[in-house]
C-alpha cells in the first residue's frame, strides 16, 4: 500500500508589471491577434468559394457552410477576446500585480496531511521571468 500519490494541483501565476512584461506581452498578443485575424480572412474565402459553388454539393455544402460559419464565428470572436486584453494590458500601471494565468502542476500527498491545505490553489509571483515568491 502506497504512503504517497501525486495529485494535479492549479498554480495561478501573478506578474509585478514592468515595462519589459508589457512589450513582450503585447507583441505576443499583436503575434495572436494578427493570426487570428488573416485565419478569419481564409475561412471568408473558403466560405465564399462554396457559396459561389453555388449548391453542386447540396447537403455537403450546407454541412461545409455551417463548419465554416461556425470556425469564423469563434475566430472573429478570438479577435475581439484579444482586442480586448491587448487593451487592458496597455492600461496596466508599472509595479502593479497582473494575474497572467494558471497553470497545472502536481503535489505529492502523504498519509496523515491535509489534503484540502496540499491541493489548494498555490501562487507564483514572477517579475521578467524571476520567480519572486511562492504561496
């Protein structure tokens, strides 16, 4: 019988603002913003070109339509979603604290701990890529 097992744990990541994380953060959105954007402008095409089929395919094309329809409804979607953090990130304060994410990690739990204490949320607090502290 195991005395141990490790289990998934969530790591939110937090960042002290400077302005090296603002650039790289908004070329990385501007990066994201830009594919998304030209994916949209391929799915438009792709849809155009079936429309202008012009039914040859019958319920193949309206299956085809719908899929591009819906890929370009989250697409523009994407684009808005990124708009917008690319504008809150612009309006962050130098020294201030972003929460940038999370990520998975795993703790080992042994018999006899708490497991609610072992498997709780932990926070990274990350400034240019220098871990600060941990909670």
């Amino acid at each position: 019988m195991p005395n141990s097992v490790w289990m998934k744990q969530n790591v939110l990541v937090k960042t002290v603002v400077t302005q090296q994380f603002k650039d790289s953060y908004l070329k990385e959105l501007e990066g994201a913003l830009t594919a998304s954007k030209q994916s949209v402008e391929k799915i438009k095409s792709s849809l155009s070109q079936v429309i202008l089929r012009g039914g040859v395919g019958g319920q193949y094309d309206d299956l085809i339509k719908a899929q591009l329809q819906e890929e370009k409804t989250k697409q523009e979607q994407m684009v808005m979603d990124l708009e917008a953090k690319k504008a809150e990130v612009a309006k962050l304060e130098l020294g201030s604290v972003y929460v940038q994410g999370a990520l998975e990690g795993t703790v080992e739990v042994k018999v006899g701990d708490n497991l609610f204490d072992k498997i709780s949320s932990t926070s990274i607090l990350v400034q240019d890529g220098v871990i600060l502290s941990i909670d």
